[in-house]
C-alpha cells in the first residue's frame, strides 16, 4: 500500500478526522486504514457527529486513546513520530491551548484505560427501543473495525460476514 506505492511516510494521508493511528504515528500501513476510516465514517452517519473531531494529530490521538484506551507499547516502540507523542516511557504528551497565555503547551497526560464508552455513546443516540439489538451490532463492529492495532483490527473478510451488515 504506501510503501509499495509511495515508498515514505507521511503523517497526513486520508483527512484527520478519519486518520488511523498507524498513519499518524509513522508506522507501516495497508489497507487496515480503509476499515478505520470506513468505522469513522458509519459512527458519524449514524450519529451525525464526528468520531474523533481532533485539531492536530496531537489531538487526534487523544481522542482516539479516550475511546480506545492506551497504545500498546509494542506499537509504539515502532513509531517513527514517537518522540512527538509519547514520552520515553509511553506517557501521552497533549499539546493544548493554554487558556490563559494562549500558546500551546505540553502536558504529560498518563493514560490508563478509555475514559469514553463507545457502546453507551452509540445507546444514547438510540431513536427508541426496538433498534437496541442493532446499535449493539453496531458497537461491536465498531469496536473491532477501531481497534488500533491494525494487526488486529477487523479485516473486510470478517466485516462482510458481521452480524450488523449481514442481519436486517
């Protein structure tokens, strides 16, 4: 995929909003993008909001450790946009506007577990009862088309066979 065809990385393929954690840290990637772009895209149609709305890649992956929880430190220690990121031993480094002096600053966040439940988010956009078994189909195809580490991130074979595409 990009080392094939563009052979360097970048950490700005695919518009933010729907950029994999792999692109954003400088890791190799292939077409394990494409699902995490496709699950931001069904979380947004579904909700009508956007799933990780980040100003910065910075941003974007404290948004994305909020849902998902902590990197696993085998994939950061491949990172090539580590240093960036992550302190030495895999603390967050947030970049934010300092509401005061209005310059950004850095503060090391550690990160634990996820602080936002993607199941409760998809529940409480829920219309009515009846459509209970399906926003939990939904969740649980979300919740492996997000998952980030691409390596075990839903592969389009085993999406195509989900309950929450293949079930009316």
């Amino acid at each position: 995929y990009q080392r094939r065809v563009h052979g360097s990385i970048t950490p700005y393929l695919v518009s933010r909003f729907y950029r994999a954690p792999e692109v954003i840290l400088g890791l190799p990637y292939d077409f394990a993008v494409d699902m995490w772009s496709v699950a931001c895209t069904i979380f947004e149609l579904y909700t009508g909001k956007v799933m990780f709305p980040g100003r910065t890649n910075n941003n974007m992956l404290g948004h994305f450790m909020a849902v998902r929880g902590k990197f696993p430190n085998k994939m950061l220690k491949r990172a090539a946009f580590k240093e960036e990121h992550f302190t030495d031993d895999f603390q967050y480094r947030a970049r934010e506007l300092d509401p005061v002096s209005k310059k950004e600053v850095e503060r090391v966040r550690p990160i634990t577990g996820a602080t936002r439940n993607l199941k409760q988010i998809l529940l409480d956009q829920m219309r009515d009862e009846t459509e209970r078994w399906k926003v939990l189909q939904l969740s649980d195809f979300l919740e492996k088309a997000l998952a980030l580490d691409p390596a075990v991130r839903l592969k389009v074979e085993d999406a195509q066979r989900h309950p929450f595409l293949t079930e009316a």
